[in-house]
C-alpha cells in the first residue's frame, strides 16, 4: 500500500475513532496536508488551534419584554496572511466546534484564492425564524458591541452567512459606528450597495460555484449545456448558482431544496419561478412550491442520490456521510456549502471516480467579492458590476488552475490539492514572519 493512502487510512481511523463532524473533517485534512508537505511540528500545533476565541452571552429584551439570553461566538482562526475575514451564521446548533472549524476553513479558503486575509467566523445559537424583526435587530446590534473588541477594518471583517444577510451586516456596521464614533464601512462587507456594499457580491458565492462547475466540467470534457443539476439549500448559495448556471451555462436544473423539502422534476424547473416563489413565501421557504405544475416532492436525502451530472450540497455541513455516500450517483459535486461531505464520505466518493470541487475553492466566490467590496471601501471608489465579475471570473479561474495543476503532479484529489495549496502558504506566512519573542 501507498505510503500516502496509509497515512489517510490512519487519518480516517482516528475521525471514525473520535466524535466526527466538521472541525474533526477540517483537522484531519489539515494533517493530511501537513504530513503531504512536511510541515514543521510546531507550525502544525500552530494552525491546529484558533488564534483567538471570543464567547458571548447576549441579553435581549424581547417583545413581550422579558429577557432572553443567547451564546455568540466569534472566533479567529489565523491572521498570519492579513486581516481575518469570515460570515456570521444564525442557527439553532450553532457551537463553539463548529465555529472552529468555519474558521479554519476561511484562513485555507483566503490562501487559496490567494487573499491577503486571515480566516474568522461568527456564529449565534438562535433560531432566527422565531424572533421578531426588531428583536432580530436587537441582537444582532448587542452582539456586535460584545465582539466589537474583536473586529475592525484591519483586524477582523464579519459578512453574511447562514440566515444572516444585507440587513444584518448594515446593524453590524452601524452599531460599530455608533460606538466608535467613526464611519466604518470596510468594517463588514455583505452591506446594502448604499451602504458602501459592491456590485454583485449578493449573487458572487453562487456565481463562484458556477464558474467552478463550468471549470471542471471543460476539464473532464464534459459541457454544461444541458447538464442536469440537482442543489440541497435554495438560500442565497444555491438561489444564485441555479439562476446562473441555467442562464449562462446552460444548465438544466432538475431538483432544488430546503428544510421544507425537496422538489424535483426530471425535464428542469422554472428557475426563476422558484425564486420568485420563495421570495413571496413566510420565511423564503420552498414549501408549496410546484402544486399542479408537474413537481414532485422528494425529500433531501432523495435529491443527493439522483441520477443527475452535477450534484450541488448548498445548505449545511455533514449533508454527504458515510450513510448516504455509496448512493451518490452524480459524476461531479461543487461544494457549495462549507463542510457538507465528511471525511469519510469523502474517502468513498473519491473511491468511486466522483471529481469533487472542494469548498474551500468551489464557494470562495463570497469572500473573493467581500475581498473586492473591503478594497473598494478603503478607497472610497466603486467599481461597475462588469468590472467585479471580470475580477472575480479571473479569481476563481486562476485558484482552479492552480488546484488542478498540484492535484495532477501529485496525482491526488482536488481537496488534498487545494488544502495543500492553503497550507503550504499560511505556513510560509508563519515562517517569513516568525515567532516573537
Ligand atoms: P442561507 O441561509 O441563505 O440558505 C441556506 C439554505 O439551506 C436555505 O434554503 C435553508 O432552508 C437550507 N437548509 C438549511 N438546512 C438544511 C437542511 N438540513 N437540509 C436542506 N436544506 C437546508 O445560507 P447561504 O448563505 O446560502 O449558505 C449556505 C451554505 O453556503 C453554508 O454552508 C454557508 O456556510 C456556505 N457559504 C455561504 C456563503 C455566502 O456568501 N452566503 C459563502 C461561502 C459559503
């Protein structure tokens, strides 16, 4: 046996071994990186642990009056390589695990893509469906003054993430203002365009997806055009990605989902119906979605197993398990979520040919365009729509040809590449920068 394939087998024993989930799938491809480039013990310590981790308790006065009290996190994984950068989510099972790992994810995310940004995330344990507006804003506003320590234009720059958006980081910036006294737009990004927001940074992780599934479609000779898609989550990743890969890449897109369900239809659906359906829905739910017009409802787990070219997990982490993995019939898998596959999953599709886009390329769209919109802000100057897109399409594709070429000298599978790539250069910034004292 392979010297390397060893060292991934006693990798996956000890995720099997411990509790699993994400930030177990994170550390465990960070070692495989580390063992692949022999990197320096110390340095590995280093990059395994965050570098600072904030936990908060977050008073709000409800409606009624009372009091609730929610957990908040923010955590920096690295700022070795610049300003840490990463989205705040609002979720139910939102924990301080969980927030590790997304940050780690965003140092190697900014490091293969080639930003000179450090990796954060942010997260609050709150189901956002059950507050009202202004008691959304409420805790959004209280929770940003509790990390306000943390954050700043050259230290750490929040954006939007699951159940969190344009909204949420105009309070963000705004309570920062209040408090500081300054007029802080680089201070988030993910803002209102009146706000200092750039031009297509709503639709850029959607876009990024879809310039990466075109990438490795051309690399394995196959043509979007006509491709069926199916994509789990029709939030802002997978709303954006159907809309672009349909329109532009020709896509047709056959299943989409939610926590409602999922809704499939073997000759395409109506793309732009669906949003526009959800978009007039409670809570932009799918729920309903196709009564009478020829779409059946499947659940989610159905939609990962289609028959489909192009499979996209666009909703939360551990989506492709070792549960499901062996019934994965789509020959390509664009991660748009963070952390869907786990390592394990991973192993067994790799096993069976799948090509896999990692996320830490497939959606680094979304922090490519925050990078922009930061950028912009410094300089006061804005950019047109066109101009970002070029940008971006120039990004990604770069990142991509960088991956392939590492995966293909090494003959090893996008993710190892692209871990790789990300380890090999905060590693690099670590060292030239050194340890002091
Ligand atoms: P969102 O809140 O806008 O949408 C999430 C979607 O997933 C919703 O449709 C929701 O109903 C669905 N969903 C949630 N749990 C589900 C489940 N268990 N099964 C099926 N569907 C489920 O969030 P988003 O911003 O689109 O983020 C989606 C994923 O993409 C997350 O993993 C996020 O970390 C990642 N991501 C987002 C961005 C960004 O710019 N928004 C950037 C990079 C990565």
């Amino acid at each position: 046996m392979e010297v390397a394939t060893i060292e991934k087998q006693l990798l996956l024993r000890d995720v099997v071994g411990h509790k699993g989930g994400m930030l177990a799938t994170a550390l465990a491809q960070l070692d495989l990186a580390c063992d692949q480039l022999r990197i320096n013990e110390g340095i590995r310590s280093l990059l395994r642990e965050s570098e600072r981790e904030l936990i908060v308790s977050i008073p709000v006065r409800m409606d009624d009056g009372s009091i609730e009290v929610f957990k908040g996190y923010r955590v920096q994984h690295s700022s070795a390589r610049g300003p840490c950068k990463g989205g705040i989510r609002y979720h139910p099972h939102t924990n301080l695990e969980e927030v590790r790992a997304l940050a780690l994810l965003m140092t190697l995310k900014c490091a293969v893509v080639n930003l000179p940004l450090g990796g954060a995330k942010g997260g609050v344990q709150v189901e956002p469906r059950d507050l009202s507006e202004r008691e959304l804003e409420r805790m959004t506003r209280r929770y940003a003054a509790m990390i306000l320590p943390l954050l700043g234009g050259k230290r750490d720059i929040p954006a939007p993430d699951v159940n969190t958006g344009e909204q949420t980081m105009a309070w963000f910036m705004d309570t920062i203002s209040m408090l500081t006294g300054d007029s802080v737009p680089e201070v988030t990004t993910g803002k209102p365009i009146p706000l200092g927001g750039s031009q297509g940074r709503v639709e850029a992780t959607g876009r990024g997806v879809a310039i990466a599934a075109a990438e490795i479609f051309r690399r394995i000779e196959n043509d979007t055009k006509d491709a069926t898609v199916a994509i789990q989550g029709f939030g802002n990743v997978g709303q954006h990605a159907a809309r672009i890969l349909s329109n532009e890449f020709g896509c047709n897109i056959v299943a989409v989902s939610d926590i409602s369900g999922a809704y499939y239809n073997p000759e395409g659906l109506d793309v732009q119906g669906a949003i526009e359906y959800v978009s007039r829905h409670p809570d932009n739910l799918l729920e309903g979605y196709g009564e009478n017009a020829g779409v059946e409802r499947i659940t989610n787990a159905d939609l990962l197993t289609l028959n489909v070219n192009l499979l996209i997990p666009a909703a939360i982490e551990d989506q492709i398990t070792v549960q499901n993995a062996d019934r994965i019939q789509a020959p390509v898998v664009v991660e748009g979520a963070n952390g869907p596959t786990t390592f394990e999953a991973d192993q067994i599709l790799s096993e069976k040919g799948i090509h896999i886009v990692p996320d830490i390329l497939a959606n680094s769209g979304g922090v490519i365009v925050s990078y922009f919109e930061w950028v912009q802000d410094l300089q006061s100057f804005f950019w047109e729509a066109n101009e970002v897109n070029q940008q971006l399409n120039r990004k990604m594709v770069n990142a991509f040809h960088e991956v392939w070429e590492v995966s293909e000298i090494g003959q090893i599978s996008l993710r190892e590449a692209a871990y790789q790539l990300g380890v090999e250069r905060v590693a690099h910034a670590v060292t030239i920068r050194g340890i002091f004292p």
